[in-house]
C-alpha cells in the first residue's frame, strides 16, 4: 500500500472516530435536560 493510500485510510478511520465521539458525546443521558431544555422552552406559554 502506497503512503497515499495509507493517509486515507488513516483519515477515514480518524474521521469515523470523531464521529463516534461526537455522537457519544451528544446521545449522553447525562445532557439529556441541556438537550431538551429549548425545545420545552419553545413550547411553553408566553403568558
């Protein structure tokens, strides 16, 4: 394998990684209220 076809796929893999993280990172139960907050706030009453 040539060293250009070693950076893709070592970026493909880096890439898919951060994903993940992201992914993780937002799905967490623990920041599920920061998640919904703004959609409860939307949906409430401005009186």
């Amino acid at each position: 394998m040539s060293f250009s076809g070693l950076a893709y796929v070592l970026f493909t893999i880096l890439l898919a990684i951060i994903s993940g993280g992201i992914i993780a990172y937002y799905y967490n139960p623990k920041r599920k209220q920061n998640i919904e907050a703004p959609k409860h706030r939307m949906l409430d009453d401005d009186n």
